[in-house]
C-alpha cells in the first residue's frame, strides 16, 4: 500500500488516502478540474497501486489519456442469483479441475467480499388478485430451484467471503441502495469510497448515492472475485447538466424514459455519464435511482450523481447508523467528493437536458428508448379508433380486445425503489375503487416491489389494501416480470391468444421490453410508470388514448377519465413524508442481514448430483474447449441483423415443451409445469445450451422463404448441404462433425442484459468467431472470457456489402494484440477469396492474455498452479 499520501481524517480515529495532494503533486491545480469519476478512480490508485507506477497512472486520468491501461479494484462483488450462482458454479468447478491436477481447491475463494442475492428465480404464477399469491409463488420457487438453493447453501459454508441473501427479500439493486452500500467503506482503518462491479446490467442503480457501480458479465464478475484488477482504460466521461424542475404530475419515470432517449440519440454508449446542475439537485435518491437503473438502457456503462444533501437525508431516511452517515459527509466534504466541490470539473462533452419538458410517458414497443408520450398515442396507431370499437364489440362478446393487455405489472428496481412512483400507484388504485372501477377480467396483475419495506409504508398509509382491491396484490419480492418470469396465463385466455393470433401486450414498470422477453404470447411490452400500469390494467387495452379515453362511468354516470383519478403531487408528497420512515428499514434490513455463525462446509469440492438438471459440473477443461481454436475453416452458424440482444442469444423466460430443453427436460423426467425459466437452468451446460439462439423471435438470415424474405424463428441452415433446420439440431450436428463455427453480425451486437451464457452458448457450440460490425461492452467482455474472439468492420464495411450469405468458410490471419488490424479471410463457394481488414477487439494486453489462455477460468488456473509451484 502506498503510504505516502495517508492521513488522519480530521476528527475521526479513522485515515484516508489525499488524492488531491496527489493529483496537484504531479500537475498543480488539476484535481479540481477531475469529474467525480476521475476523483474515485484516482483515489483508488493512490490507495492501491505500486508507488513507481502511480505517477504515470494518475497522468491518465488528469490528462486524459486511453492508450493504456490502468488497474481498477472494486471493493465489493454484487450478485443475483443466476449469473452469481453460476459464477460460483464454475468456481466450484475450478476447484474440482486445480485439486485434479495436484493443488489445494480450499484455496480457491473470492478474494473481495460477494454478496449474492436471491431474486431472479420466482415467477409470477399466481397474480395479485389471489390473497394468497404470495405463500404460492414462494412455495413454488422453493420446490422447482431446490437443486439450485442447495448449491447456493453450500457456497455460504464452502467459499470465503460469500455472504447469501436467500430468496424472498427483494431484488439486490434495492437492497444494494437501501442498505448494502455505505457509501463510504472502512477497512483497517482507512476510509475511502464504497465501488462495486454487480452480475446484472442494473448495477448502476447505486451510482445515485455518489457509488461507482458498474455491471459486469459473470465472467468480467469472477476475475474480480478471484483477486485480479479490472484493467481499463479511461472512460468518456460525459457531463449532463438537467435544469428546470419536472411539470406537476409526471413521474420519475417520465423522466428517465425521456433521457433515455434523449442519451441514446446523443451516443453516450460505453460512456461514463455525470449528472449535476439545478435540476439534480431537485431530484431526491429515489428519482436519481430511477435513472441511473436505466443507465444500460441509453447505453452508458455508469450514470453518476455526486454526494450532496440528499444523499445525506436518503442515508437517514433509510436507517443508515448515525455514525456512518456522519462519516460520508465529513469523507466527501474533506476529499472533494461533495458536490459543491464540483462546480470547476471538466468534461469533453457537456449534454443539457430540461426536466420542464418532460411529458407523460410510455416506451415501446420493443425498445427502452422509443419514448412513446402518452399524448401521442393516435400518432403512432397504438389508440386506433377503428380498432377500438371493434374491440369493444368483441368484448362485448365475453372475448378480449385487439391490443389486450394481458399483463400489467408494477415490478423492477427501477420504479419500485422510488418511494413516489409506489405511493401514486397506490393513490390512484384509491380513486379508481372509490369510482367502482375495476380490472379487466383478461389482465394478469401483480405487484413485485424490490423491498420488504414497500409493504410497511404503503401499510402506513393504508394505500396497500386500495391496490389489492384492484389486483395488485404483493406476488413477490424479486424481479418477476422485468426479468421475462411472469408466469403461466389462464389457459383460456392463452387458448383465445392462439386461435385468434390476438395482439396481446404487457405493461409493465421495469426496464426492459424486447421482444419475447416478457411473456411467449405477449407480442409486444411496453414501459410504463406504476400508476400507469394500474390505469392500463382498467382499461384492458393499449388501443385506447390513455388521456382522453373514458376508463368507466362513476354512480351518476359521468365519464372517468385518467386526470380524474391522477394524484396531484402534493398529495404523493404528504404521504410520502408522513409513510416512509428510517424504523420501516431498520424492522426490515436488521433481521436480513444478522447472518449468524456460518459452519464450514466438510468438504472443499461439491458433490455434484448426476440427474440435476439445474446444477452440473462445467466442462470448461475438458473435450473441445480444452483444445487449440485453429481460426481456419470456420463456417457460420448464423448471420444476423443490426441489435441482437442477449434475449436473442440465450432467452432467460419461460421453457416450453417444443423447445429443445423442454425436449431435454422431459426427457430427464421433470413435469412441464416445473421446467421454469431458461435462466434458472444456467448452472447445467446440458440444459444451459440448448438455450443458444432459442428466441422465437431470431432473424437469421442464412434462413429465408421462397420469397426471399428471412424467416423467423429459432432456426438455422447446416452447411455444406444447404439444410435447414432445428437451432439446436444445427449446433448438434456441427459439435459431431468438430466443426468449428464463425457468427457474423451488423451493428450493436449482445446489447441487453449481462448474460455470460450468451457468451458460453456459442463457445460451447464451437463458435470461435464473432464478426459484427460493434459489441455491447458487457458482452464484449463475456466472449474473450470464454475465448471467443470479437472482431469488428471496419466503417462502410458489413455483412451486407461483402454479399454474405453463409456459404463462405473463413480464416482468420495475423497477430493478435490490442485493436491490432487483423484479416478475415471469405472463401466463397465459387471459389473466390476475399481477404477483410478486421479490428481486434481485444481491448488491452490483460484481455489479450485472458483470450489466449482459453478464456477467465483457465488464465487463473494457469496463474494458481504456477504460483503453488513457487
């Protein structure tokens, strides 16, 4: 540790690390030129970096420099329960691979502290208008993942430093926020800022207290729960002012779903964004969370908010101790981490968004950021009025609507954290009973707030009974529907679905709406903000305006409309400040977190059970992965469009029978109502990969009709014999041939959730290639830690102007090292070559050895076995 800079926190038993005296030691003055981003990042270089080094690292930082890499050190490691299990999964199969081959698997541990949370395994199988919804679901999620939460105990007794929040208790973005980050850490002694890397794209959630928090893939997750820097290099960190203060009546998500947009149009993918300015400083932690969840939705890597009064007033309201909330205001006043410290930070780029223009809000369908305002509806044929009334007389009929919302669901972090968004849920479910407005009979409702304490305040307030009366009862506490877990329909509706190719859609508060995601016979999602989820769910349909359109009739029969039933924010505040209190989250978080004495596991290597179906042994050291990838005679296993997300590559909802793992499943012997979720399986390679390309709704277009156009569907044609097929069945008949495999892509390739088996699918299939035209960051990440490599067009080269039809075979030529210009050789079936200039995206020297060693698990196999030796 580099001493040199320590000092006493004045006041406090506590030291810290002077970056400022740091920074301006090497150029006077530049420390208070740093974004808070920089600030973080440099404090941690000055803690943590070898002196001799530390000069030229900090030089990165202060002038900005991205031709090399520096260390960065989390200090914590997030996890739910899927990517995190399955990252505890290939740890525990690292242990098994060390102990074969002569070392000590007890050694084997996360080096940083990892918490890991149970939320993503519950669906929504009984919906909120069942009273005993949640007893249900819970006792369901028990029996069909008992293989999982068996492994997941295991971990807490066999590995060090993994603590386990079992399911039931919330989704871990919430709890990160009220409770696991304190914002400032103490460790030996020494304060410094709280940073963390989580396995879900959400982590930046905690970004609004002032936390770095990015998300990782699951493997990006292990090389940092092993003790390895993450090594990066200096973001684009993008300044966003917001001025003006919000209109009355619009919504946290509102707002976000209009930056969202308005970032997405501005290209601040990968980038580091800061918010700051008179419209921040209005906004409390709740509506900063709102938008920094979204973060991976306008594509940014992080969305800061610096420390100011409202953080220190969440802290309080959250039932922080009195001495830790001291500490993070004395910590950042005295190391320019406050944010009237702020005001002379430099950024390359400065982007200004006006809250006073936000309007009421819906996105979709299909896309986060194709903001839709609510006033806009008759614009773009989503309330057509023909439509309309014909669904009216259908339903008049006892049938549902064209445009039937079958799902509604106030669920995701991204709302339910926010005190305000809850409250004016609660408050219009209130109004519409004192009306006698009711719920369409079709619509599937449920509330899944991300923390316990959302029932205590709405309790408080007497607004949690107004929601049950309408059907919003609690189902859960976890992701739910955000995370494509919503669960089984009435099977007359899904009959009526399927005879008629109804176009149904779900409405839901969470992030994420792509196709396919949230339900197999929802057709479309769309975002809303929680008391609009309540108003879709009377109205019944999304061909309907939602401002204008009549919702029901009161006793004397006078027309109710939306601005009849919509709080005035006065009324949200005042309950807001009278409902929520610090006991809430003391009552709730104190008993979560007194994990007790934990008895050690008697055996370092887990006992694998043979017929599990959730919970298998990986493979990563055996068979073909343990073999050399050739790079020569690849031919493609797909060809695919601009935007395929990691919904595309390894879907994470509901397993049907005609799927090749509800094949597989069957045939292992378990009953169709427990297959559960492609995302629970993930801990079984077996089940795990007949998840690749699974989507229904893939585009590869290698696969085409007679007329020319690409079908749809999880499909694929085997080459050389031209034969379409199954997607699973295509990759079966290529692992028997040994045939290594390439996937060319068009642009935004692996955006979405950071879901390292859309990474291992395709290595496992044999995929050794990725050519696209760009990569999500996450994904990016996830392929070179399978050692899949990523090559990227250059600009005006694609797919679609080398003519591409998935005939070709291809080679790949020349050295790899950091954004070297390699070349992809196309052998056409005619016989022409065609030799392509490619960027190697592999971004730096620690992801070029990661890649050339197999990928993360084997690179630190390698590392620990020589290490024994010495």
């Amino acid at each position: 540790m580099n001493t040199q800079y320590r000092k006493n926190l004045s006041g406090s038993v506590l030291d810290y690390f002077d970056t400022r005296e740091a920074v301006d030691a090497i150029a006077p003055g530049a420390y208070a030129r740093l974004p808070y981003t920089s600030r973080v990042l440099a404090e941690q270089l000055v803690r943590r970096c070898d002196p001799a080094a530390l000069s030229d690292s900090l030089k990165q930082l202060i002038e900005r420099r991205r031709d090399l890499d520096f260390p960065w050190y989390p200090a914590r490691v997030v996890c739910h329960d899927i990517l995190g299990q399955t990252a505890l999964v290939d740890l525990a199969g690292l242990r098994d691979a060390i102990a074969e081959q002569g070392g000590d698997p007890a050694k084997v541990n996360p080096v940083v502290p990892t918490q890991l949370i149970v939320d993503h395994s519950l669906a929504v199988e009984h919906a909120g208008f069942d009273p005993e919804a949640f007893e249900k679901n819970r006792a369901i999620e028990d029996r069909r993942n008992e293989d999982r939460f068996h492994f997941i105990e295991w971990t807490k007794t066999a590995f060090k430093n993994v603590d386990v929040i079992p399911a039931g208790n919330g989704i871990m973005h919430q709890i990160n926020l009220e409770k696991m980050s304190p914002v400032i850490q103490v460790r030996d002694g020494v304060a410094f800022p709280d940073t963390c890397v989580g396995t879900d794209s959400h982590t930046p959630h905690v970004d609004a207290l002032g936390v770095i928090a990015v998300g990782v893939g699951g493997l990006e997750a292990e090389t940092v729960m092993l003790g390895r820097a993450s090594m990066m290099r200096l973001p684009d960190i993008v300044g966003v002012e917001l001025t003006g203060k919000r209109q009355p009546g619009i919504t946290a998500t509102d707002i976000v779903l209009a930056l969202t947009e308005f970032l997405r149009q501005e290209r601040v993918v990968g980038a580091w964004v800061e918010f700051f300015g008179e419209g921040a400083d209005s906004l409390t932690i709740g509506d900063r969370a709102t938008i920094s969840n979204m973060c991976p939705e306008y594509g940014a890597t992080a969305a800061m908010f610096y420390i100011d009064q409202q953080t220190i007033d969440y802290l309080r309201l959250t039932g922080r101790e009195p001495e830790q909330v001291a500490l993070v205001e004395h910590y950042a006043r005295t190391t320019g981490l406050w944010a009237d410290a702020l005001v002379s930070a430099e950024y390359e780029r400065v982007l200004r968004f006006d809250l006073s223009s936000v309007v009421r809000n819906l996105a979709g369908p299909s896309n986060p950021h194709k903001r839709l305002p609510t006033s806009a509806l008759h614009e773009r044929g989503i309330a057509d009025e023909a439509k309309l009334q014909a669904g009216k007389a259908e339903e008049a009929q006892g049938l549902m609507p064209d445009g039937a919302v079958i799902i509604a669901a106030i669920t995701s972090c991204t709302n339910t954290s926010n005190p305000r968004n809850v409250v004016a849920a609660g408050l219009l479910a209130k109004k519409a009973n004192a009306l006698g407005l009711l719920r369409k009979p079709w619509v599937k409702s449920s509330f899944a707030p991300g923390s316990k304490v959302a029932k205590l305040y709405l309790e408080e307030a007497g607004l949690l009974s107004e929601l049950e009366q309408l059907g919003f009862g609690i189902v859960a506490y976890a992701c739910t529907t955000c995370n494509g877990m919503s669960g089984a329909l009435d099977p007359k509706i899904q009959q009526e679905i399927i005879e008629r190719d109804l176009y149904a859609t779900a409405v839901l508060s969470g992030n994420r709406n792509f196709d396919g995601r949230i339900h197999p016979y929802a057709k479309q999602a769309f975002l809303a903000s929680p008391p609009l989820v309540v108003a879709y769910a009377i109205a019944g349909t999304v061909r309907f305006d939602i401002e204008q359109d009549v919702l029901g009739h009161d006793q004397s029969g006078n027309p109710i409309t939306l601005k009849d039933l919509w709080p005035s924010d006065e009324e949200i505040d005042a309950i807001v400040a009278s409902s929520v209190k610090p006991e809430q989250f003391r009552q709730v978080y104190i008993p979560m977190f007194d994990l007790g004495a934990v008895q050690e596991a008697e055996s370092p290597l887990y006992d694998w059970r043979p017929m599990s179906t959730y919970i298998r042994r990986p493979p990563y050291w055996e068979g073909a992965l343990a073999g050399e990838r050739t790079l020569k005679g690849m031919r493609p296993l797909a060809v695919l469009p601009d935007n395929i997300t990691t919904d595309h590559l390894s879907p994470s909802n509901a397993i049907l029978l005609d799927s090749a793992a509800g094949e597989y499943l069957a045939k292992m012997g378990l009953p169709e109502e427990d297959f559960n979720s492609y995302a629970t399986h993930r801990g079984d390679h077996l089940t795990a990969q007949r998840a690749t390309f699974a989507n229904p709704k893939l585009f590869n277009e290698m696969v085409r009709g007679e007329d020319g156009s690409v079908k749809q569907g999880s499909l694929a044609r085997v080459e050389p014999e031209g034969q379409v097929m199954r997607m699973w069945e295509a990759i079966e008949t290529y692992m028997q041939r040994k045939q290594n495999l390439i996937i060319v892509a068009g642009a935004d390739y692996g955006q979405g959730s950071s879901r390292d088996w859309a990474a291992k699918g395709v290595r496992l299939a044999g995929v050794e290639v990725i050519a696209a035209e760009g990569f999500e960051r996450i994904h990016r990440t996830n392929l070179i830690g399978m050692g899949v490599l990523p090559l990227e067009f250059k600009p005006g080269t694609t797919r679609l102007t080398l003519g591409i039809d998935g005939t070709e075979t291809y080679d790949v030529i020349g050295e790899r090292q950091p954004r070297a210009t390699l070349t992809l050789v196309i052998s056409r079936r005619n016989g022409e070559r065609v030799e392509v200039p490619m960027t190697c995206r592999l971004d730096s020297d620690e992801e070029v050895l990661i890649y050339e060693a197999g990928g993360v698990l084997q690179r630190f196999a390698q590392d620990f076995l020589e290490s024994s030796k010495g």
